[in-house]
C-alpha cells in the first residue's frame, strides 16, 4: 500500500508551473461555482500536430495564437470561429493544426499562458521516478 502511494501522481497539464490562468486564479480567489449557469459543454479532445498539442478546453481565447501566426504571415493561421460564448479559436476552413500554425507552432505554444497549445514534450516536468 505505500509503495502505491508513493508513485507519482500529477496532472496531464502540460504547463504547470507556467499556466498564468492557474497563477491568476490563486492570486484573486477564483472559485469555479460562484455564478450559476448553464451546463458546461463536453470537453473537447485534443488535436495534435508533430510540434504541439491543442487543447480547446483550455483556451481562454486571448488571440495571442492568432496574432503570432498573422505577423509571421502563415496562410491560414488560427481564427476566431463563431460568436458571443460559442466562440472558440481553431483553424480555418477544418485545416490541421499543423496546416495553421506552420512554422510558428512553437512559438504559438509557448506564447500561450494557460497550456491550450503546448509543445508535445511535456514542459517544466521531470520525469517520474
């Protein structure tokens, strides 16, 4: 029984010592049910390239991805897609996410302050022992 306890145990976040969304939440006090409202929607899987993995969940659509992959003049990049509370950022026209990014994906991921696009190595971690 403690051998099992002492294995390692974490989270799949692959930003965890970085994740401002997590910095800014214990700074201010966030609590996740203060407001009443809808269901939340099912979480939406990850999309992978060969540089990043893409969380939609995670996003908190700050445009940082947008804006990077516009000024490095990517073809499709990453976009707004709908409007109001339906909107989420993704790439145009169904395209890969390796297709949108292109050569910026790296930069994107480590542009992006809640882990929604991260490099695929796991980032910050050691591995478990």
């Amino acid at each position: 029984m403690v051998a099992e306890a002492g294995r390692c145990l974490r989270c799949d976040c692959m930003k965890v010592e970085s994740c401002k969304l997590r910095e800014y939440a214990t700074r201010y006090g966030a609590r996740q049910f203060v407001y009443p409202g809808a269901a939340r929607p099912p979480i939406t899987p990850m999309i992978q390239s060969d540089a990043v993995v893409y969380e939609p969940g995670k996003c908190i659509k700050c445009g940082l991805c947008v804006e990077i992959a516009t000024q490095r003049g990517e073809p499709l990049g990453m976009a707004f897609m709908r409007r109001g509370f339906d909107t989420r950022v993704g790439v145009p026209f169904d395209h890969s996410l390796a297709e949108g990014l292109g050569a910026c994906a790296g930069e994107c991921a480590e542009a992006c302050p809640t882990g929604a696009l991260a490099l695929r190595r796991r980032e910050e971690r050691e591995p478990c022992a």
